[in-house]
C-alpha cells in the first residue's frame, strides 16, 4: 500500500510544557517536588508516525497522559487539533488511544465491552455493531468475542484494546507499547496495522522501548531522558553521522585490508572476511579507500553515508546526559553514583595532582 | 447523557456479576426468613416480628452495598487504570461520576426489588388479616432512598481517600445519621462548647435518617401517606445526592490519574 506523505499540519503541539509530581503535603509546604518533564516542545504533524523514545522514568507516560488530559500540565501548553484537551473533550472523538498492558472490565465480554466503548463515543448502537464485528475480525478475535474479558491472554487483552482505540476511526492513535506481549506473529501485524494506518493518512503516536520497531516504523523520533529532550528530528536526521562515509569491497588481499585499516574504522562485513567495510572521513579519505580497493584489483560493493542505529544513537545520548548530570542519578536513588563518578570523576582540588 | 448511560450499563453489567454480590442477595434473602423462622417468638404479632427483623435487614444490607459497591468501584477502577480508558473518550469527569453512581444505583434497586419481594410475601403470611399496607411499600423506597444518599457518601469519600475509610466514614455517617435526633439534643446541652460545637456540626452536615425509618409507622399501624415520602424524604435524597455529587466532581476534576 503506499503510503501518504505527512502534511505540514500540526495535529500535537507542546510549548514549553513541564510537569512537576508534589504531595499534597509538598505542595502545602512549597517543596519542589519531582519534576518528571522539563520544557517539552513538539510538534507532530498529519500523516506520520511519531515516536517517542527514552529510558524508564524519562517522561513518556507523563508526556501521555498530558495529552490526554488524564494530568494537568505545572506550565506550558498542551494542544491536540488546536484545543486543550482537558478543557475540551470533544477532542478526544477524534483520538484513539490503547495503552500500555490494557486493563478492562472483567465481567464484560469482548463485545459488551467494545459496545460500552462506542457508547461513550456517542456512536449510533446499529453502527457500533457493525464497527465492532468489523474490527473483532481484523484483530482475528470474533471466536473470543463472547468470553469474558477477565479470561482473556495478554496478547488477547492487546487486541482488544487496540480495537477499542480503533473503534471511532481516530485521526491521531496513541499506542503505548502495542507489541508488548505480543508473539512474533501479534507483532508483526500490528507492524502492518502501523503503516496501513499511516498509509490512511492517519497520525500515529508511538511510544516503545524496541527501538528497532521504532527504527521500522517511525518519521520522526523524540528521545527523552529525565524529562528533557535530548534528541528530536527525522530518523536520517537522527542516524546520519555527518562528514563520515561507509566503503565497502571484497575480494581483496591482506595487504589491502591492512592500507584500508590505516584510513579509518575498519571492520568485516561477513564472517568470512571476504567482504570488509571502512568508516573514513568524506572526501580525500574516501579517494584513498576507492583508490586501494581498485589498485589491487578488488569489487568495490558501495559506497554511503555513514548511518547509525537508533540503538547507537539512543545509547549515546544516555550515557552522555548520565555522564553530565550524574548527581540526579543519586537523587532519584537509582545507585549510580558511583558509576556516574567513574564516569565524571570530581575536579581535582587545588594544589593537587594526579599522578 | 449517551455516554452517562453506557457507564451505567456497565456498572451494572459489572457489578451484578461479580459474586460478593450474589453472597449479599443471599444473606438479605437469608435475613428475611429468619425473621419468619423467628417469628413466633412474639406470639400473636409475629408479623411485627418480620417488620422489625426484616426491615433492619433490608437497611444493613443496603448499607453494605453502598459501601462495597460505592466505596470500591471508583478507587479499582483508577488502581486498574481502567479510568483511562473510560477519560480518554470524550468523556467529562462529571458524566463519569454520575454513570457509576447510576450504575451502582440500579443495582441495589434490583438486589432491593428481589429481596422486597421475600420481605413483602413474608409479611403477607404472618399479618393475620393478609394484608399489606401502602405504608410497607413505602418503608421500602424509603429505605432504598438512604441508600442512595449512603452511596452517594461513598463515591464522594472514594474520590478524595483509600476504600478502607471511605468504608468506615460512610459506616459513621449512617450511625449518626440514624440517631440525628440525640446528636442534636447533645448539641444544646452540656457544658464543653467544643462538644456542643461537634455535635451540632454533625447534625447540620451528615444526613438525618431518622425520616427515613419507618418501621416504627408500621409497627404501630400509623397510616403513612405518599406526602411523607415525596417531602422529607424524596425531596431531601434528591438534594443530599446533588449536593454531595457536585462535592465529588469538584475534588475528583482536579484529580490526577
């Protein structure tokens, strides 16, 4: 299916938007309270597939509930379509939401409870219906329909909770962690669901901790770390690794592996070695790589910017803001201390000098 | 209104299949033939007996499933997270309260309509003229009525604290709204003006369920007519309710999941 390229509209947009945790107790005494999202700026636009990534603690679900008016923002502003979505909930008829690890009511069956969703959606009875036995026979769950939801496996509970952010046919869906327990067939159709969705035109909100899902699925990408935002872009924006190129050849003699070895990162493409890869600096060293590759006769495979994995690029980012800001670690009680120390040792007083 | 409905529904939906219920319905049934059983005890006006007995039970059981079915159903609800999925639908926090309270509502009306049935057979086969006054009917809306005003406490309490107190205030909340009466009297007397103050709190702020109780009508065959119910008592559920409802929606719209 192709897919419709995302529009320029702004869908979601936060200005500045913090969120801070106090007790009613820290709230009376004006404590500072914990702040879980600092200064949050975003937009999301029409048509494309969002995600936002980040450790546990980074601010994902904050930021989520925040948009679903389920918390209040302590400054800043949140907009869904344009509209406050705690002020107006006639907003939410256009979003989908399917959290993480859905919880429904037990005693319901599938369908009582797909029909009790699309009342609150204010949708004609006759049109629930059919919407309902549309939806159970997409997720495959018509056979399940009729048992209650308490009896219902993980992946089971998933798809239904999916279909009940589908039911409205929302413009925006918001999917907390929608391959979480899920086998590797549920995954894969809810990878297909994602860009079916996204080639509908449809915005898809992503949050996940498979950053390789992301890697598949997702335009643009937000990475969060303690309530900041630490990267925020498209994914070439993201992985492009500026000014680095990747040479790769085979066919070649120790002699040239050893010459390419010398121009930059070298390392094996396959097992057997036969065809190597170099990381070198664009332009003379690049020269230098395609001049040996030819000189001792071997196949030049290709030559591409230098791309890194959301992975690396998530990995990176983390350990540079723990290395920074190392002494929030040990306020939240996370035992890194140490290790932040190690890793941002404590200036050397005056006067004295390491050995 | 739709989505008040459709929360409702699955209150009800939810709450009358769940088991505790069904051991609640059983032990009113149970209640109501012991008082049968028991019945000869008062020789010659055993259908007193059932009255008193009877309807005592029917109010416990009342206030059991407005602190079960009051008290828990919100706080479950936020613990198990289903509220999010129920505000993020176009749904406001005032709709939401209201379908629970309606929800649970209809259930005690039908646990209260299946153990009415028992109590009014039962009384129809001890009074000796087998006859069944308007005033009994009357006593059982009643009841049913400060049940709902119980209720109504409870999904107040439950928006603001844990289940355990919200178990224990509205258990308070009916002991002294059942002898209004004596906290009043302590309120003028006595020489601690901190006490008189207390008391009289009390009696101003927790609901009087003394109007609600009309086994003392029935058990001196004082004719009780429809006049009593729609004032002191319809009039004053529909208020305490409201009252109490738009308390809840206040703390509960500003709370946080």
């Amino acid at each position: 299916m192709a897919e419709a390229p995302p529009s320029r509209e702004v869908v979601i947009r936060t200005t500045d938007l913090c969120k801070t945790y106090r007790t009613g107790l820290e709230q009376m005494v004006g404590a500072a309270g914990v702040a879980a999202l600092s200064s949050l700026n975003m937009e999301v636009l029409r048509g494309e597939v969002f995600s936002m990534i980040g450790p546990n603690g980074s601010g994902k679900t904050t930021t989520l509930k925040l948009l679903m008016g389920l918390i209040f923002p302590s400054s800043g502003q949140v907009e869904v379509f344009g509209e406050n979505p705690r002020t107006n909930t006639e907003v939410k008829r256009r979003i989908g939401f399917m959290p993480d690890g859905p919880y429904f009511y037990g005693h319901l069956n599938g369908y009582e409870l797909l029909e009790f969703y699309g009342g609150l959606l204010g949708m004609e009875p006759a049109h629930t219906k059919r919407r309902v036995a549309e939806l159970l026979e997409r997720l495959e769950m018509t056979t399940r329909a009729r048992q209650r939801v308490r009896t219902y496996s993980k992946g089971m509970l998933q798809r239904v909770g999916l279909a009940h952010a589908l039911l409205n046919d929302p413009e925006i869906i918001f999917m907390d962690e929608p391959t979480s327990g899920l086998d590797p067939v549920g995954t894969r159709d809810m990878h297909t669901l994602v860009r079916q969705m996204k080639a509908e035109g449809k915005t898809v909100f992503l949050c996940s901790h498979f950053l390789t899902e992301i890697e598949d699925l997702c335009d643009r990408v937000i990475l969060l770390d303690r309530g900041r935002t630490l990267r925020y872009g498209t994914l070439d924006e993201l992985l492009a690794e500026p000014g680095m190129m990747r040479v790769t050849g085979s066919a070649l003699p120790a002699a040239a592996r050893e010459q390419l070895a010398r121009l930059g990162r070298l390392s094996a493409a396959d097992d057997a070695g036969e065809t190597v890869e170099v990381i070198v600096a664009d332009g003379a060293d690049v020269h230098a790589a395609l001049e040996c590759i030819r000189s001792h006769n071997g196949h030049l495979d290709g030559v591409a910017p230098m791309r890194r994995t959301l992975e690396e690029v998530f990995m990176e980012a983390v350990e540079r803001q723990q290395a920074d800001r190392p002494w929030e670690d040990a306020e939240r009680g996370l035992g890194s201390k140490i290790a932040a120390e190690a890793v941002h040792p404590e200036p050397v007083a005056a006067g004295e000098q390491e050995v | 209104m739709q989505a008040v409905l459709a929360i409702a529904k699955a209150t009800y939906r939810e709450s009358i299949r769940q088991r505790v219920l069904l051991v609640v319905l059983l032990l009113g049934l149970l209640l109501i033939g012991v008082s049968v059983a028991f019945s000869y005890l008062s020789t010659g006006e055993e259908f007193r007996f059932v009255v008193d007995f009877g309807l005592t039970g029917f109010i416990l059981i009342g206030l059991g499933l407005a602190v079960i079915l009051g008290g828990f159903m919100i706080p479950t609800e936020i613990d198990r997270r289903i509220v999010f999925t129920v505000l993020t639908k176009p749904v406001s926090r005032a709709q939401y309260l209201w379908g629970k309270l309606l929800g649970a509502a209809l259930t005690i009306l039908v646990v209260d309509v299946l153990m009415g049935v028992a109590f009014v057979a039962a009384y129809y086969w001890k009074q000796p003229q087998h006859n069944v006054p308007l005033a009994l009917y009357l006593a059982l809306v009643a009841v049913f009525l400060q049940t709902l005003i119980l209720l109504a406490t409870a999904v107040f309490l439950s928006t603001i604290s844990s289940s355990a107190f919200t178990v224990i205030a509205t258990g308070f909340v009916y002991i002294v709204g059942s002898v209004n009466k004596y906290v009043t009297q302590l309120s003028q007397r006595g020489d601690s003006v901190l006490l008189k103050t207390v008391f009289g709190v009390l009696a101003k702020v927790i609901p009087n369920f003394q109007n609600f109780d009309l086994r003392q009508a029935l058990l001196t065959s004082t004719p009780v007519d429809l006049g009593h119910l729609a004032g002191p008592v319809l009039g004053y559920t529909v208020v305490y309710v409201a009252m109490l409802m738009a308390l809840a929606w206040l703390l509960f719209n500003e709370r946080e999941f």
